[in-house]
DNA sequence: CCATTTATGCAACTTAGGTTGCAAAGCTAG
DNA sequence: CTAGCTTTGCAACCTAAGTTGCATAAATGG
C-alpha cells in the first residue's frame, strides 16, 4: 500500500501494515485515536529536551537517532525503520521525562502517532501490544550495544565504512548523499578527518568520493 | 533482614524485600518456584555466549555487567543492585538467544533465580510483573546511554575519576581495591595509561594511590 | 630469610585522530 | 558572467592515548 492509498483508506491502510505484529481490535483502537504524520528528508523531528505528547510508529521511510551532549556535540545512535517505534521515547512516556535524544528523519516518512496515554491502557489490555514493545525494547538495546561495540572497540575508519554500508542498506541505495561534515557530525569526528580517511578508502578501491556523495561499488 | 534471616524463613524475606513493586500473589509464587543463589566477590557469574535458564534478580550486592569483544577486550557497561534485573538477560530468556554480556559479581552478592519460563507467563498474568520489567529495560537504556555519552564524549581521565566515585558509591567505601591492571581492563585501556593518569589524579590532590588500594577524600 | 610473583613507576617512542589555515574547485543566485 | 557561498583537498602541527622494555617495590610462600 502506498501513501496515496493510505489518505484514501486509513483502515486499510494501517491493518495492512500492523497486523503481521498487532492484533484486530488493537489496530481498530488505533485507526481511531492516533493519528499520521508526514515528514520529510532531514526534517527534526525531536530535540533533545522535548516534551513527548504522542508514540511514534515508523509506517514509512527511516528515522536516524541520535545524542547530543551540552556542547552540541553529536553522535549517531541508531536507526528506526518501518514497523518499528522509538524505545527512547517509550520512555518519556512512562516516566514523563523529557527526551534524551534528537530524531531526524532520514528521507520523506511517515510516522503514526499514538497519544502515550493509551501505552499503559493498552499495555494491560492487548498482549500484542505488549510483545511489540518488549520487541522493540530488546530492538533498540541490541542496537545501543552495537554501537557501544562500534565507538569502543572499532577505528573511526572501520566505523566510517560500516557507516556507509549501513546508510547505503537502509536507504537502499549505493549513493549516499552526505557531505563530508554531516558524516563527521554523525560519527563525532571533524570533516577534516573524515575528509582524509574517505580518501583512503577512495584509493584503497572501496568507495567513490564525489561532491555531497560517496558512492559504494558493493554492500 | 539479613542474608542470615533469608535461610531462616525465606518466606517473610522474599516478601520484605519485592513487596515495595511485586504484589503479594506473585511473590509468592516467586517464593514457591525460584532458588536463591550466593556468589562470591568477583565470581564470574554469566560470560559470553553461555545460554540462559533464569532471570536473575540482584537481592544484595551489586553485580558489574561488562562486554567482551572476540579479542578479548573488555568494557565496563553498568552495574546492577539490589533490587535490579538484568534487561540483557531478559532478552536472551524472550527470544532464547545466547548471553552477550559478562557478569560479575563486585562483592559478596545474593541472586533470586527465576527460571525463563515465567518470564512470559507472569508478564500476562501480573501488572506488577509488566511494570518491573519495563522499569527494569528503562533503566538499563538510560544507563547504556550514560556509557555511550561517558566513551564518546569524555576523555580517559574524566572516564576514570567517574568509574572511581561509581564505584566508591556503589561499594559504599572511598578506598577502591583494584590494582591499576584491573581499572584498565574495565575502562578498556591499558595499565601503563592508568597508572599515569591516577598518578596525575594524585599530583591534584583527588586521590591518594596505595598498592591495590585507591583512595578518594570525597565523593 | 630469601626467592618468586605481583604491582607500580618511568622513559622513549608510535599512532590515531583532532586542529588550523589556506587554496582550489563546484555550485548558485543576481 | 561574476561574486559569493559551499564543499573538498592539502600541509603542518598538536595531543591523548597506546606500546615496549625495564627498574623498583611490595607481598607471598616456602
């Protein structure tokens, strides 16, 4: 189904795409009280020290979470995709704390969003609901763990490449285009640095440097 | 009540020490099926790749979780007391994966052993149940994130006056004993690197260094 | 008490990565 | 087409942290 069809049809729509995960009445629930929002590319979505008001479902597209520190410092998380939602703000919801994180969307998506009053109501009520998010708990601090693994164990070139791949997988494309600065932004580095190890993979045959583009000849 | 107590009546125990976020009816049937197990200061109680058959919950004591790459190369993630559960553990008991974490324990510690089975039952069954575990995955996310900020935004000596008052805090005692070989191993770093940088620490008057002994004056 | 092990200190050196400053190349809007 | 902005390249330099090798010093066990 696409997003034509989804202003054209709601109902079908979202049973299409949840019901693999939620169940029936779950989805009727949801059909009603939440609603959709369009984002595009590169648009923030959240801030670090947000208020939440709603849960954010991934329907389409992909969304880049990142940390921020006080000195604007930032550094890539991990990903959201379709299907999935944001553990980080899972909790805000429950505890009511502000967010800890930055969401920006990655490419034009489209994001359900379910009033975090309704996660603790349906939390006892529905066991799918339940499972998904246990799911989504264990999702995100398998992710944090990779990326903890990546910042403590790998070289900023190994990261750099791992980083390209897995831009390249989510998007679904071998072009990625960044600039060398939003890749240093995304990986806490300096462009200068970045600039230097891309050049090294360019001669060492792996990537394809062009202006706001790296192009990977495989994944 | 004490750890002497619990062998007396493990009844009236259990029950002291969940009642505060268990509900009665649960932490009887806790009661009925787990097994308490004692583990000794620096026991190595869960390593890498070995497979799971019980929830532990930390009853007293505090247990350090760390991670492990293939060269062997460690880091520190958090820790867990009294009170706490392990959320990495909880994953690999949802979905029967293998550990990906190490556990130590820090002191003389005492663990409630739920078998994995209960996991999902008691999670559709008691609220209380839901709420610790949820509790329990917010905690170690804010906490895992506290580590992602700590390596990629601190430098080694900042990282190493926290990692001495965390454990000054968590032990209840200024005097740290490790040796400088075991503090490298936990900050991922080398032993030469934290002798100099402790001896830095000394020349500023944080902490006094004795043979396997770390003194802080204040936390 | 001595021999061995374990812990710490010290010096010299290497390296990954960050910084600064500037030049050149590519875009873009008037 | 030109002026100005953005992006990338390049060189020189700096620093935190890791490495190697060896010298002490403290504990430990016979």
């Amino acid at each position: 189904m696409t997003r034509t069809q989804l202003k054209e049809n709601k109902h079908d729509y979202l049973h299409d795409a949840l019901s693999y995960v939620l169940e029936g009445p779950l989805i009727d629930e949801i059909i009603k009280i939440s609603q959709v929002k369009e984002v595009f590319a590169d648009e923030i979505i959240l801030n670090v020290g947000d208020s939440m008001q709603y849960i954010p479902i991934v329907l389409e597209g992909s969304i880049k979470i990142s940390r921020e520190n006080d000195e604007g410092d930032e550094l890539l998380l991990y990903y959201i995709e379709g299907g999935d939602t944001c553990a980080m703000t899972l909790q805000c919801c429950v505890r009511h704390t502000l967010s800890e994180i930055k969401a920006t969307s990655m490419e034009d998506s489209l994001l359900l969003m379910i009033p975090i009053e309704m996660m603790e109501t349906w939390m006892n009520k529905y066991r799918s609901w339940r499972e998904f998010i246990l799911q989504s708990y264990h999702t995100r601090l398998t992710e944090l763990m990779e990326t903890v693994d990546a910042i403590a164990f790998m070289r900023l070139d190994e990261r750099l490449l791992k980083y390209l791949t897995d831009q390249a997988k989510l998007l679904g494309s071998l072009e990625i285009q960044h600039t060398h600065q939003q890749i240093a932004e995304d990986l806490h580095s300096s462009r200068v640095v970045i600039s230097r190890l891309l050049k090294q993979l360019e001669i060492k045959g792996k990537i394809k440097i062009q202006r706001n583009k790296i192009i990977l000849d495989s994944i």
